[in-house]
C-alpha cells in the first residue's frame, strides 16, 4: 500500500489498494482475536485452577477460524466481500464466525464454570470476550440507508476497539502484572475495576466522535465530543497503574522480555489511543481531520499499543513456561522489542505528518485530493522505510517465536542439576 | 481509600448507565422528526447503488461520508463537483482510470449500474452532515456559491 502511495502501481491488476487494504485491517483482527482466545485458553484454566474442558474442541476451533480467514481472505482477491471498513468478511463467512466465537465460549465459560477459584481476572477476561461477541451481531444486519449502516458499523468497530477489548486488555494485563511483579492480586484487581469501569464510562458515549459528520443528530456533537475527551483517562489510568505496580513489585520476575511488552504495552497504547486519539476527537478539530491520514496516525499506533502488545507480551510470558526454555532475556529478543517500536513510531509520525499537511492543503487551501496526494508522497518514501525497520523487528520476534518455540527438556535437566 | 467492591460497583453502575443513555440517544437520532437523511428518498436504484458500492468494496479506496480508505477522493457531493456524465465514464471504463497517475479499477459496469450509482451519490450528496459537506467538498460549495452569485 506503501508503494501505490508513491506511484509504484505494479502488482494493481492483482491486487489492488482495495484488495491489500482488506488483507491488512483482517489479518490485524483475525490475528488479535486468536491472541485474545490463545491468551484465554492460557490464563482461564490457570486461573479457574482447572483444566480446559476440551483440547481437541479447541484445536477444532483454532483450526477452524483460521480457515475461516484464509477463505475471507483468498475471496477478497476474487471481489468477494461486503465492502464496509473493517468489517469485510462476506456475510456468508460471519456465520461461520458466530459457529466459531460460540465454540470458543463455550470451552471458557465451561471451563470457568467447573473451576474452583473465579478471579476478577478471569471474569473481566471473560465478559470482554462474551461482548465482544454480543457485539459482532449488529454488523451483520442490512440497512438500506449508509447513514445507519455507518452508525451500527461502529457499534461493533469503536465498541470493540475502544470498549469491550480494553476489557480482554484489561484482564491480559492484570493477569501479567500479577505474575510478573508479585504485587497482591487484590490491589491489582481493585485497580483493574477501575480502569475498566473508566473505560466504558467514557468509550460508549465517546462512540459519539464516529457519528459527528455522518448524518444524524447533532446532540452526538456535545456527547461524543465531552465523552471521547475523557477517554484518554482510561488508558492514562492504565499506564500509571502498570508503571506503579512495577515500582511496588517485591518480585522480580526474571522474564524480562514479557515485561518489557507488558509495561510497553501500558505506556504506547496511552500516547497511541488516549494522546493522539485526544488529538483530533474534539469535534472543532475532527471537522478537518475526519476522513484524512491523520486517523491512519492515530490508529496504527494505538492498535499496537493496545492490542500488538499485549498479544506479544502474553507469548513473551507464556512461551517460556510452555517449552521450558528459559529464554527471559535475549539479544535477538530485545532487539525485536526496540526495532519494531522505533519502526512504528516512525510510521506513525510520517502518518502524522502528511495528515496535517493533507488537512492544510486539501481542506484548507482547497486544493484537489490528487494534487495533495502528490505532494505528500515524499513521506510515505519515509513510511517505507520506517514500515522496512518494523518488519526486521516483528521477523526477529518471529525467529525467536519459531526456533524456540516448540518444547524442550530444558528446564528437567536444570532441575535435576 | 477505595475498596475492591467500591471500585466494582464504580465498573457495573457506570456501564449500565452509559449503555442506557447510549441506547435512548440511539433511538434519538433515528426518530422520523430527526431524520438528516431524506430517508423517504431511499428508491430502489439508491439501494442497488450501495450493494454495488459494498461488493465493490468501493470503501477500500475511497470514502463516502469522511468514511473509507483515504487512498482515493472524498465522494460526498461528488455529483455537483464532477457531474454524471464524468462519473459514469469512469464506472463503465473498460481501463483502469488514472487521474494524475493514481489508478483504479476498470469496473466495465452497465448503464443500469452506473445509473445506481449516480442515484446513490445523489441521496448521499443531499444528507444533512453537520457542516462536514461544506468543509470535505469545498469545489461544491465554491461552485454552489458562484452559481448563486450569478443568479
């Protein structure tokens, strides 16, 4: 996509801007939502302090929605899709999905259920994974008008994104900042009620900042706009909770990789969604920046933040207690940590960059989309290079993730020594 | 200092009161006497227009409404800025269109098809935005004043 924004059309006849884009956005959530369920199928039967009710079911179901995007995918290449931003998996395929998130609740629930300890950890775990369900169904209804197709669109991508996954978030971190620094699980959770509690307190009335400009009533101007304000508080709340809990640990985990990510995880998600986020939701400004690049800076990284992160955060703990190799701290690893964050960090500002000046030049200066689109060109070439720095850092993570990642008698031989 | 069942009732009551006010602003904004959109205008050919523009995945390029991709132009109020005949030229090209180097698919659609989607630009281009129409297409509105001033 890089390319076609400076005029490297190349590979247009097969996969054109439409077709990548579609890719990309998918894989981002298909891949999220398998580290949301791995994360869960991790922390639940440990937290329950019980066995998942079924291994195999869940493989079925590992097995089963990845096949599921892969065919969404391969169709996408074929014009095969229901063309609204984020929710392009044709509806045929969304059934399949409910089959699926169903399968998977029903091993958690189960397995919560059975068990003999229900944490706060788990149940936020938990209830962030059941609404995050709950809400895929209002996008896969038709509407006639694009105006409520919009509307009930965002029901599903901002209460997804800014509210009920800000619970799994919630649950993956608390689960992390327990184990990693030895902090009392009461104080961890009591602090988890309140972030959670902040983030639906402002994140569903601040789904108000999508429907400004799209056509219906303009109380969401002075809801979404006071709402969407306080949102930053959430992820605020979250960064300092992290940061303190750090500070007050007795313990000191030797995984120092997953707690890299961890805390990482807590401070760019607050810049990447509360600080840029805050930056263009007031609806004086968002009447200049919404439909510009400037939404693309604040939305890559805060997905990285908030959501990447954490799911390489959660590998980074539960890799070395699932293979026995102790791998806490290591070249190829810490390096993998600084690259890809350096990387997305200069993504995000040349993003920035030619948003702001797409805002001056095209809604401003009046001049044509095209003509603006040429001018800012010159930053993608900066984009590129900053996109070519985060693929060597995720490719190191991925060697680590590979070469260590199946399980070895390591961690016996130590113990027997 | 605040205890764990404090900061959980905090959690529960804040939710439930948020999602309560979310659903009655919902049923607000979508009561007749409300309406932005001209709804009653929603024919046949406006809603064929918008599956075309679904299983077209149009979004993934363009934006509609300040709404999509960000790779190719702004489509609200596209009709008064380029006029139907342009608009479908470019939706029956059999070659990809490529308006100062940046090119898009050669849809080859129909005349009925494009007809739709003429419709479709139509009923968008008249939707109350809340003053985003004005700032998003300002060749419209510079064009829409200029006319006025020459009446």
């Amino acid at each position: 996509m890089g390319f076609d924004r400076i005029g490297l059309q190349g590979l247009h006849e097969i996969i054109p801007f439409n077709t990548a884009r579609a890719v990309h956005t998918n894989l981002l959530v298909v891949w999220l939502l398998t580290g949301f369920m791995g994360a869960a199928y991790y922390i639940i039967p440990e937290e329950a302090q019980c066995e998942l009710i079924s291994v195999r079911w869940a493989y079925i179901q590992l097995i089963s929605l990845a096949l599921v995007g892969v065919i969404a995918i391969v169709g996408f290449h074929f014009n095969h899709w229901e063309g609204r931003k984020f929710l392009e998996i044709p509806r045929e395929l969304d059934y399949l999905v409910v089959v699926n998130v169903l399968l998977f609740l029903g091993l958690i629930l189960g397995t919560l259920f059975k068990g003999r300890r229900k944490t706060t950890t788990a149940l936020v775990l938990t209830m962030g994974l059941v609404f995050a369900a709950l809400l895929y169904i209002p996008g896969m209804i038709w509407f006639d008008s694009q105006v409520m197709d919009s509307f009930f669109r965002w029901w599903v991508v901002h209460l997804w994104v800014e509210g009920v996954w800000e619970l799994i978030m919630g649950g993956i971190l608390s689960y992390l900042l327990i184990k990693l620094t030895g902090v009392d699980r009461e104080v961890i959770e009591k602090w988890l009620y309140v972030i959670i509690g902040l983030t639906f307190l402002s994140g569903v009335l601040g789904t108000g900042h999508h429907y400004y400009y799209i056509g219906v009533n303009k109380i969401w101007l002075v809801v979404g706009g006071i709402f969407s304000a306080l949102e930053p508080l959430a992820f605020l709340a979250m960064a300092l909770f992290a940061v303190n809990m750090y500070r007050k640990g007795e313990k000191s985990h030797p995984n120092k990789l997953a707690l890299f990510w961890t805390i990482g995880s807590a401070i760019v998600s607050f810049i990447g969604a509360g600080l840029l986020g805050f930056a263009h939701t007031l609806p004086q400004t968002n009447l200049y920046t919404h439909g510009t690049l400037v939404t693309a800076m604040h939305g890559h990284y805060a997905f990285w933040g908030a959501y990447a992160m954490i799911v390489l955060a959660i590998i980074s703990y539960a890799l070395p207690n699932l293979t026995g190799r102790k791998r806490y701290n290591n070249t190829i690893g810490n390096m993998a940590f600084w690259i890809s964050n350096i990387g997305i960090l200069g993504m995000t500002v040349a993003f920035g960059v030619a948003g702001v000046a797409q805002v001056y030049m095209e809604r401003k200066l009046k001049m044509d989309f095209m003509d603006v689109q040429n001018e800012i060109a010159i930053h993608f070439v900066v984009l590129l290079i900053c996109a070519t720095m985060f693929t060597i850092g995720i490719g190191m993570y991925m060697y680590e993730f590979i070469k260590y990642g199946t399980p070895t008698d390591e961690a016996l031989i130590n113990d027997n020594q | 200092m605040l205890s764990k069942s404090q900061a959980r009732a905090f959690f529960l009551g804040g939710t439930v009161v948020t999602f309560l006010i979310f659903i009655v602003l919902t049923i607000y904004s979508f009561m007749p006497s409300n309406d932005q959109t001209n709804f009653k205008d929603i024919d046949k050919d406006v809603v064929r227009g918008k599956e075309i523009w679904e299983s077209n995945n149009c979004m993934g390029c363009h934006s509609i409404m300040g709404e999509g991709g960000y790779y190719a132009p702004e489509l609200t109020k596209v009709v008064d800025r380029r006029g139907e005949g342009y608009i479908k030229a470019v939706l029956m090209s059999p070659i990809p269109w490529a308006p100062k180097g940046r090119k898009m698919v050669a849809y080859k659609m129909s005349q009925e098809d494009a007809d739709a989607m003429v419709a479709y630009f139509k009923w968008i281009g008249k939707i109350n935005l809340n003053g985003f129409d004005r700032i998003v297409s300002p060749l419209a509105k510079d064009r829409i004043t200029d006319q006025q001033k020459i009446k």
